[in-house]
C-alpha cells in the first residue's frame, strides 16, 4: 500500500541518531509513501522522535510487526549497528532456570531484584501505531487470559480508566504505576487515548506484575526483596509460559517472535529477549572510588548501572540499579547469568575498595 506522493524529507534534529545516519534521503524517497497493513503505520511517524527532538540515540519505533518488515532498509542498519550483530544472525531464546549456575551472594547487600521483558500479539498494531479497537482487543483478551492464571500467579487487573482514588494510591505507594507525560512515548503516538485500553495486573503476593498497553502491549515483570534472582527468574519463566498459553487458548494467537529478532518490541532497543534483570545494591566502596570507574567495571563486566531512581534520575547514596546490557544476540538464561556473575564481581571488589578507603 503506498500514498500517491513521498512528502518532502523532514528534517532530522537528532543529528547524532541512529536514524540520522540511516534515513537517507535515497532510503526516504523509496520508503516515505509506505503504508503498513497492520496499524497504516509510515515512516515519518516512526521516526517522528528525531525529527522533533535533538538529544535521541536511536530515534525510531516500529508500529506493528509489519514496520520491521515494510522497513528493513531502515530498521535493519539499525538494529544491527545498536546491538553488534551481524546481518545475517539469528536470535535463540532459553527460559530453562535449571542451566543458571549459583546465585546472588547471599552476604551482598543486595535490596530487591526485578526481571522485566516485554511481549506483544501478534495481529494487533505495537504502541505507536495501535488502533483504538486494537488496543482494546488486547485488553479484553488479557483480562480473560488473567482470570486463567492460578497458585502464585493467580490475581487482579486494575484498568487504569475510571480506577478507584484508593486503589491508584496503592499502586502508587507499590512503584507499580505507569503513568503519561513521558514527551518520547507521547511524541511516537504511545499515549494516543490515554487512559483507555491500559492497566494493571498483578498477584496477591505482589511478585509478578503486568502492565497492559503501555510502551509494549505486555510488561511481565517478576520482583522481589533480596537477592534470590534464581527465584524471580522461576516466576518470571512459569508467569510468561502461563500468559502465553492462556492468550493462545482464549485467542489463537501467539506473542510476536521473529527468527532474526527474537521478540518483537515497539523499541528496537529492545529486541531479542527484551530483558532488563535488575538487582539494587549497595556498593559504597565503589562510590568512594568514584562513578567513572564503576562505570568502566561495568562496561567489562557487559552490565549497567543506573542511579536507582530510575533511568533519568540522579544518584541517591551508595546504592545502584545494577542489570544485564544486552537484549538481542544472548538468550535469556545468558543475560541473567551475567548479571548474577556481574553483581558477585562488583560486591567482592567493593569489599575491598572499602578497606582501601578505610569504610
């Protein structure tokens, strides 16, 4: 499907991109007039964040599976250059708890763990481009694939529309709410109909949450206080397994799942297994010693640390968010490995940073 006329070529403001170095004006004139079948989505709306903003890195988001496809000529430069793979690698995903070998050192002063992927189905648009009847038809298959879970996984969804003072309170005070005003999700089309479509679901236990129709159509996340990564990445397997055959049952369909990119997610960031394993921690040997070199331990190590009030958020103390780098190219299994290794390195050479520091 293609428009009558490729519009001019928009100016790209992130000058540093991913995009500004793939969308040429060549690529531009073959791909502008481009429609998807899934959602109509185009490639001015997926790159709509570096024509509006100056201070992305990647710059683009796909509307539905078929964007990957309809765009290749963009995605993949793309995908390939964010993430050091090759042109022609291929993605295994390995959910297997058995094959992780040790765990967090219980001595650690590790204060939660978090695992989170995302997951979309397949026949409904991503975020950016999703329809509203789309988007609601996700919703109202999840709230019958939630009523099918059962034992630690079984609990409640709470729509966001027409949600109760009290209960959004609560979600708050459990960090578990997502909310809008974020300008990179609004600008790529993620909050159109806000609130609508979008919710919350999680256990009685508070250990395995799912947000509906935010940045991806699933967010399964399993959490928990302490540094048992063995046990959330447990939950996390059982609870995605549970899911996807729950939304197969009601459905037919099965969570996107490319041969090349693994799981399909709105932000090619995420691609693969779209994990992010977390732990917080406190490493004060390693603050005294100064961020720069935590920073550079890290890089060698393939994990990332973040100040703990998340992404943007400034530092608070002593204590990092501390998870996997990669998405795409490892499977899941590797990722959480590393990060367990990661996390034991960083915690016996903060020891002894802090007897060299007098702590």
């Amino acid at each position: 499907q293609r428009t009558k006329m490729a519009d001019s070529m928009p100016e790209i403001k992130s000058k540093h991109s991913l995009v500004a170095k793939y969308v040429t004006q060549p690529i531009w004139e073959k791909l502008s007039g481009v429609v998807t079948k899934t959602a109509g989505f185009t490639l001015a709306k997926a790159i709509a964040c570096a024509t509006e903003y100056d201070d992305q890195h990647c710059g683009i988001y796909a509307g539905d599976w078929d964007s990957y496809k309809d765009f290749a000529d963009v995605f993949d430069p793309i995908i390939q250059d964010y993430h050091g793979i090759s042109a022609d690698a291929v993605h295994e995903s390995d959910m297997d708890v058995s094959k992780i070998q040790g765990n967090i050192d219980p001595a650690a002063p590790v204060k939660s763990t978090r695992i989170r992927v995302g997951r979309n189905i397949d026949g409904f648009g991503l975020s950016p481009g999703i329809t509203k009847d789309q988007r609601l038809g996700v919703e109202g298959l999840m709230k019958k694939a939630f009523a099918n879970l059962t034992g630690d996984l079984a609990g409640t969804y709470y729509p966001l529309t027409g949600m109760e003072e009290a209960v959004r309170q609560q979600l708050v005070d459990d960090h578990f709410l997502f909310v809008s005003g974020d300008k990179n999700l609004i600008t790529a089309g993620m909050e159109r109909d806000w609130p609508e479509g979008r919710g919350i679901f999680h256990n009685k236990d508070k250990t395995f949450l799912t947000w509906v129709n935010e940045e991806d159509q699933l967010r399964i996340i399993s959490m928990q206080m302490g540094g048992d990564v063995r046990a959330v990445f447990d939950r996390l397997a059982r609870g995605i397994q549970a899911v996807g055959e729950s939304v197969k049952k009601e459905s037919g369909k099965d969570f996107m799942l490319d041969p090349k990119y693994g799981f399909i997610h709105s932000c090619p960031t995420n691609l693969g297994t779209g994990m992010r394993a977390s732990v917080h921690v406190d490493l004060p040997g390693y603050t005294k010693e100064g961020l720069d070199v935590l920073k550079k331990r890290c890089e060698e190590l393939k994990v990332q640390p973040r100040g703990t009030r998340g992404e943007s958020g400034g530092q608070t103390g002593v204590t990092y968010d501390i998870s996997n780098k990669h998405r795409l190219g490892y499977s899941e299994v590797q990722l959480v490995q590393c990060m367990i290794d990661g996390v034991n390195t960083l915690y016996k050479e903060d020891l002894e940073l802090q007897k060299k520091h007098g702590l």
